[in-house]
C-alpha cells in the first residue's frame, strides 16, 4: 500500500475500537493510520511500534517539514499564512515522532486529509529502519 485516499482513512472513537485498529494493522503487518474523534476536534495518528521498527532519520524530518508545508500558520500583520519558524510541535499541530505521532485539525475532512499524505511517507517502507 503506497497511500491511503482521505475517504479510506480509519476513525476510531473509543479504546475499543482502537485496540481491534491497531491489532488489525499489526495483523497485516501495516503501520496504523488513523483519525481520533476526540473531544476537541479530531487527531491523526501513526504507529509503527507493533511493527518494531521506526521512521528513519531522514524520513521524520520529511514528514516534519511536509506537515508544517500542508498546515497554514496565522501570521500578525494579515502577510497571509504560513509555519510557525520557531515552534516544531505549534507548526506542525503536534508531535511527529520516529515511532509515532499525533497530528491535530479542527475537522475530520482535513484530519483525513492530513492523514492521507502522512501514510504516503509512513508506508513507505524504504524510510524505515
């Protein structure tokens, strides 16, 4: 699997549902990539760690520039939007790390969306190591 389209990405609400998630992909022997319908909006989740593996150095810092390329970031002084250049975890909207991550969006269309392209670096099993 290269990519999952944003309408294939799983969303999951309660422990339960998590727990069958996560023991599927591991079955599969696929990374988790999914959406949590939390209580304040909506949270991207990846995993590798059931797969015992994590996202090679290069491959984090392409997902951790990607993610602050695809978020917009409100500027002072209406000169548009665009990353936060000092805060990591403010300009991408969470934490990305090797193992795992938790991206947040307001919207379960731009969670899933969000989502989708962060599958197309976490598949890739080339950027594993």
């Amino acid at each position: 699997m290269d990519q999952l389209s944003p309408h294939h990405v799983p969303v999951y609400g309660t422990r339960e549902q998590r727990r069958v998630l996560w023991a599927e992909c591991a079955e599969r022997g696929q990374p988790v990539i999914a959406v949590r319908d939390a209580r304040r909006g909506f949270i991207v989740r990846y995993d590798l760690g059931h797969l015992r593996t994590e996202l090679a150095p290069d491959a984090l810092a392409t997902l951790r520039r990607r993610v602050r390329e695809w978020r917009s970031y409100p500027t002072a002084g209406g000169a548009g939007l665009r990353a936060d250049p000092v805060s990591e975890s403010e300009g991408i909207g969470g934490e990305v790390g090797p193992v795992s991550g938790d991206l947040h969006a307001a919207t379960e269309g731009a969670a899933r969306d969000l989502a989708s392209r962060v599958s197309a670096v976490v598949f890739d099993q080339s950027r594993w190591q």
